[in-house]
C-alpha cells in the first residue's frame, strides 16, 4: 500500500485551509478534516481525540471507527495507545498495535480489525490538547514523510479547536482556581543563593494564528529573513560576550554561534514552509519536535545541544514579528525568570538589576545556562517539573537556591520567613568574609587545609575572595563537555597552565578526565548501560583508550614545565590499575625532558579512593601513590549500593552511619601508618556537622564547594579536635542508624558552630 506522495502535503494543506474557511460548525468540520486526512494519506480509519478536564481523551470525530463511538469513547491520558501519545506528547508508529502492551480494546469502536496505527499529538502553546491517529487493516510502517504529515495536520486541527473553543475552557476552571493558592515545589539547585521577584515566562507566548500559508514564496522570504536577522543577532552578542566572558563560557557562546547557522535545523525550516505552512507555523513544526526528542534523550550533552535549538526558535518567532530581540533589558520590577529550558545566551537578554533568580523545569548543574548564572550570582532552582502548570505571569515566587526550595504565591508567614532567610544570609556572608584572612587552625591549635572544588576558570577567578588554602580538586572533564569536539593537546595545555598561573603558586590537584556515568561526551561512542554508574567511565575510560588519557597527561605536564604539578586519577578500583596508569604520566614525563621547556619541577601523583575494593588494597596502594583523595559522593554510592540519583534510595542511609565512619577511619589509619598525606572531597566535606565528624576521625585536608568553605571553616576554628577524637571513634561502634544526633548534642556542649 503506498503513502501519502511528495506533492500530496501541500494538496491537503489547501484542501484543509478550504474547510477551516468554510461554513458549518467546529464539528462538521472536523468530521470533514477526519474525512480528508484519510483519504489523502491512503488510510481506512483516522480519528481525532480531544483533552476534556481530568486529563481525559474524548473521541470526537471518526472516518473509519463506528460512529456511536463519537463522544462515548474516553480514555485517560497514559491509557490505551492514544493515551501513551498524548502522556508522552510524541508520535507513535507502529504496524501491529493490538501486541503493544498499551493497547486497549474499545469494542464499542470496532477497531479490531485495523492493526496499523500512526498517532500524533495535538499541541497548542507546547500543552497536549488532543490526539489524531490513522489506522490501517494491513500490517505497515508508516514512513518519516507520513509521520511530519501527520504533525503538520494535527497543527491546523489545533488551530480549529482553539479558536473554535471546541473543549469549553471552564471545564479546567478548577485547576486554573488553583493557581491563586499558595504552592511549594521542590527542586536541585543548579546555582547557589536567595532570590524573590515576580515571575516572568522566559518562552515567548506567541499563537500560530494561521497554520496554512496562502502565498509559499512570501512565507519563505519571510523565514529567510529572519533568519537572516536571527544569525546578525547572535553574532552580535558573541562579540558583546568576549567582554563579559572569557575562556569556557566564550567557548559557549561560540557553540551558541554555530548552531544559529546550522544547516540541518535550516533546512528542516525551509522544508515545511515548503509544505504548505506559514513561517510561524513551520517554526513551531520544528520545535515541537525539537522537545519531543528531548524527552526521549538522557544524554546530558545532547540536551543542552536540543535546549539551545529550542532558544533559537524562540528567538526567530520574535523576528519574524518584527523585535529584534527579546525585550528583557529595563524590567521594571525584581523578576524571577521561569522556562522549560535555558540556553545560556538567554540569561544574558535579562537586566541584570533586577533578575533575581531564574527557575527551571529541566536543568542539571553543568549545563551552561547553570554555569553562566554561577559566574553571574544568580541562584537558580532546576528540575521543577510542575512550575510552568502553575505559575502565572506576575506571581510572587521565592526561590531558595540554598535548599532547592521554590515558593509561588506565598503567604505572608512565608514571606517573613523568607525575608528573615536573607538577612541571615547576609548576615553570614558577611561573618564569612570576615574569617577569610584568619589561619586555618582549630581552636585547640591544630593546622587544617580547607580547600575548594573547581572546574573552569571562572571558578578561579572568585578564588582570592574566599580565604582557602588551594584547589583540593580540579575537574578537568568539565573543559570536555562544553565543546562540540576533543579539545587538542595545545588548548588543554593553554586551560592548565592558566590555572596554574592564575594560583600564583597555591596548591593545585588535577583530575584527570572522570567522563563516563552521567558525563557523556557527543564525540566519545559509547553503548548505552543498564548500570552507567559501575560501567564504562573514568580511568577505565583512559585505560582503554590510552591515547585519550596520555593526550591529557601530555599537556598537564606541558602546563607545569618549571613547577611542581600535583594529578590524581578517579575510580580506582585496584593497584594494578594506577600502576598502568602511571606507567603512562611516566612515559610523557619522559618525553617533557627531551623538550625545551622540560618537565614539573615536582611531580605529586595520587588516586581517588571511591570504589570499596581498593581499600583492602591500601597497604600496597600507599607504597606507591604520593598521597591519597577520599572522594565521598561515589565512595557511599558504592558501599551502600544506593543510586544517589534515585529520590526513593538515595537519603535511605546516612552519611554520619557508623559504618561509613569506620570505614573512613579504617582509611584515615592506614594513611597514617604509612605517612603519606589524605584528604577528602564531596559533599560531606562541606557540611559542618559531617566536617567536624572527620576531623574527629583524624581528617585535616578538606576541599569543598566554594559555597560552603564559609561555614565549614566557622565550624573548624570553633572546634577543639583533642576532645572530639575520642568521643566521633567511640561512635563508629555504634549500632545506631546515625550518630548525627549524637554529634549534635556534642557540638551544643562544646560550643562548636555548626
């Protein structure tokens, strides 16, 4: 059975924009567009579903199925095939739908004898309000062509449901009730602080008026000319960043640059204004399935690739009505930013005055807009799922970038709270700030290292105004993930040896690439994993691609020609595996002497300790390593077998179990028997409670997040160390779940700040 032709598109896009002008009421002519769509694209049945209230799907006009069916057959979204559609607002195509474990069986439709079926959405301003789908007798795929047909059809289907208010907008009046009540969501914090401001909705809220163009030669020089002004744009605001930003974030901006001027996502534009839409309409054609893709992609990196194509479309619909760019400069009021997504070129179209905070319903902590806001001093809240179905333009909104707390519409008993939060936090930074010139030492004497993480230059730029002793640990992979491709030895060498200068002498420990898990780079073939977590990743990655690993190493020593380097290397899980690794730091080491500049002045080479197994190794890993780094997120996502990604396990243990202290200890011991320096990194070691644990346990080295160093240090120059030794290794024999009330009580009565 053939498909809809080449040219057929457009003879239906015309047929339809004849009954979307015709006479009759909205549901005739629906009838009439089941009807056409059928008989153009070759199919027995096709049917068109709408959204009632309660998320459910009512059949609403047929050519094909029974007609006694219309208005009697509902399902609910996530029910039946029509219902997984609309639930995951993407196409589904299958050529036998009665095997797909989501089919559902409507006798009162008789559509058991059709096995084909391709569906898509409906959508309207990016919500699914209904489900259009065609069936077949035969077993077929429907092909690529027939699938965009279909979506470009379900648009002008949209556009009569919308403007004929088919669904009567009351039905949702008691879920739009709700958005005047007060509302909590929880999130991850992507960018650390406290903001409060009116909401603002980032995506731009223009309606595709007219889906079918009248005119394609004047649609396409439309497109083209906004496109046209899209690219000068963003060119524009590349050389308005070079000042702004340097390094990292200029290599964004650069990728931002390159995907204004990409070729595929133009001449998909191009494509379905040639099939019969409007400028307008062709647009949102490729968006939509821009963000049906993302929703389908957990690659971390082609996320942010898909987000920045989103903020494109965005920007070219502002064109197309004649603004420049987006109108976000003078805002009149302390604005809270609320998207989907974000692209970091958007961030930078806000005044900064009065941009607040920003609220994501997606987002991870490396993804740029995150690493851009950072730079900025904006906090942003991420991973809110529910803001956008909440949320109105002009709420009040609290965000809580400390606890990845987001408050809209809050009561006044909210507010004070909040306002409270923030002369605190005030209050602190400044009580901070004054700690930063004093020494590193306990109350009872003792000299402690408290360093920080870092990842990119921007990082080092705030160094001198925090008061820590060095960079504990530097992730080099964060360089990787933000290009588009390897970054060669040369620019590697340029980062490191920026770094190193930019320290002025202080201490610095290099990671080497812990790439792999949830760090994934576009130009790194991997197989997807069941388990990425305990699979392919860090210095196994450099292992089995030696080349990768020797590249890095080559120009980590290259940058610390004449100085000391300090490196170490993640997840090892035995010696064996650091001895080959060194094997390879020794081999470029070797050749850094036969160059001009030569090799390190002093080379200190050490190992992450994450992986349990390579702690009854480390009697015989300590006589070979110069020191060692206790890397604590992973090491506890290992010893107690928990997802720290997965809400449902990942706070089922604590970090201050008696277990997971000993084992620390067991470690901490084992480095004192053998004299060679530890320290610890992660998330424990930026909490004051959980800090004063490990110096009970004899740790004295310390990196953390720059966020946190403030109070960690607070707590450290407050704690007599002689008497907590004995009372933290007492209760690693606990049996207790946690010792975390324990050492509460401890810190009350010694008068340590925690």
């Amino acid at each position: 059975m053939s498909g809809l032709g080449i040219s057929a598109p457009r003879l239906l896009l015309r047929k339809l924009h004849q009954v979307m002008a015709g006479h009759g009421d909205a549901e005739q002519r629906l009838n009439e567009i089941v009807r056409l769509i059928a008989g153009n694209m070759i199919a027995e049945v096709c049917s068109c579903y709408l959204r009632r209230a309660g998320d459910v799907l009512e059949l609403y006009a047929t050519e094909g199925l029974k007609k006694n069916s219309v208005h009697q057959t509902r399902l609910r979204f996530g029910e039946g095939l029509v219902g997984d559609i609309a639930a995951r607002a993407r196409p589904l195509n299958l050529s036998d739908a009665q095997s797909h474990p989501q089919f559902a069986y409507r006798p009162e439709t008789g559509e058991e004898e059709y096995h084909s079926l391709l569906g898509t959405p409906i959508l309207r301003g990016g919500r699914v309000i209904g489900v259009l789908a065609v069936q077949n007798r035969t077993r077929r795929s429907y092909t690529d062509e027939e699938v965009e047909a279909l979506q470009t059809v379900a648009m002008v289907v949209a556009e009569l449901v919308s403007s004929e208010q088919m669904v009567a907008s009351t039905e949702f009046s008691d879920a739009a009730g709700n958005a005047t009540l007060p509302h909590h969501i929880n999130g991850r914090v992507l960018a650390e602080g406290l903001g409060a401001g009116v909401a603002l909705l980032h995506e731009p809220r223009i309606e595709v008026v007219h889906a079918i163009s009248s005119n394609r030669a004047m649609e396409m020089a439309r497109l083209n000319s906004a496109v046209n002004a899209l690219q000068s744009s963003v060119d524009k605001l590349l050389i308005a960043t070079n000042t702004l930003f340097k390094d990292e974030s200029k290599e964004i901006f650069e990728a931002y640059k390159m995907f204004a001027h990409d070729k595929g996502w133009l001449k998909k534009l191009q494509e379905a204004v040639n099939s019969g839409l409007t400028a307008e309409a062709a647009i949102k054609r490729v968006q939509d399935d821009t963000r049906a893709r993302m929703k389908e992609i957990t690659d971390p990196y082609l996320r942010e690739r898909l987000s920045e194509l989103d903020d494109l479309a965005n920007r070219l619909y502002l064109h197309l009505d004649g603004r420049s760019q987006i109108d976000r400069r003078n805002l009149e009021k302390d604005t809270v930013v609320v998207a989907r997504n974000m692209g970091a070129a958007e961030l930078l179209d806000y005044d900064r005055r009065r941009l607040k905070a920003v609220v994501l319903a997606e987002g991870t902590r490396s993804s740029h807009v995150a690493i851009v806001a950072r730079a900025l001093g904006v906090p942003v809240v991420g991973q809110c799922a529910d803001v956008r179905d909440n949320v109105e333009q002009g709420d009040l909104m609290l965000v809580d970038g400390e606890h990845g707390q987001v408050f809209l519409r809050p009561g006044d008993d909210v507010r004070q709270a909040f306002s409270r939060s923030q002369r605190q936090r005030a209050q602190q930074q400044a009580k901070y700030a004054a700690l930063r010139d004093k020494p590193n030492i306990s109350k009872d004497g003792v000299p402690l290292k408290l360093n920080v993480n870092a990842g990119l230059l921007i990082d080092i730029d705030h160094f001198p105004e925090l008061g820590a002793d060095g960079i504990g640990l530097f992730r080099t992979e964060l360089q990787f993930m933000v290009r588009s491709q390897m970054p060669k030895v040369d620019e590697q060498t340029e980062l490191y040896s920026r770094v190193l200068d930019k320290m002025d002498k202080k201490p610095v420990v290099f990671r080497t690439l812990d790439i792999g898990g949830d760090k994934l780079l576009p130009y790194l073939k991997t197989k997807p994993e069941e388990n990425p977590a305990l699979g392919w990743r860090a210095i196994r990655i450099g292992l089995d691609r030696p080349a990768l690993l020797r590249s890095q190493l080559r120009a980590l020593v290259q940058a610390a020609a004449g100085r000391e380097l300090s490196l170490m290397f993640p997840m090892i899980a035995e010696v064996a595996e650091f001895q080959e690794a060194k094997l390879l730091l020794n081999k470029e080491l070797t050749r850094a002497a036969q160059r001009k500049d030569g090799p390190p002045t002093k080379v200190n080479v050490g190992t992450m300790i994450e992986v349990p197994s390579i702690v009854w190794q480390l009697p015989h890993l300590l006589k070979e390593v110069d020191f060692i780094s206790v890397g604590s997120n992973d090491l506890m996502q290992f010893f107690f077998a928990v997802d720290r990604g997965n809400p449902k396990v990942s706070d089922r243990y604590d970090t201050l179990s008696p277990s997971l202290l000993l084992l620390l200890r067991n470690i901490a011991e084992h480095c004192e028997q053998a004299g060679k320096p530890f320290a610890i990194c992660g998330d424990i070691a930026g909490r004051p409670l959980e800090a004063m644990a490990l110096l009970g346990l004899g740790y004295r080295n310390f990196s953390m997040s720059s966020e946190t160093l403030g109070r960690v240090k607070e707590m450290a120059l407050s704690a007599d160390i002689s008497k907590l030794q004995n009372f933290v290794r007492g209760l690693c024999q606990s049996r207790d779940h946690s010792v975390r009330d324990q050492l509460r009580a401890f810190a009350r009565d010694h008068s340590i700040i925690i």
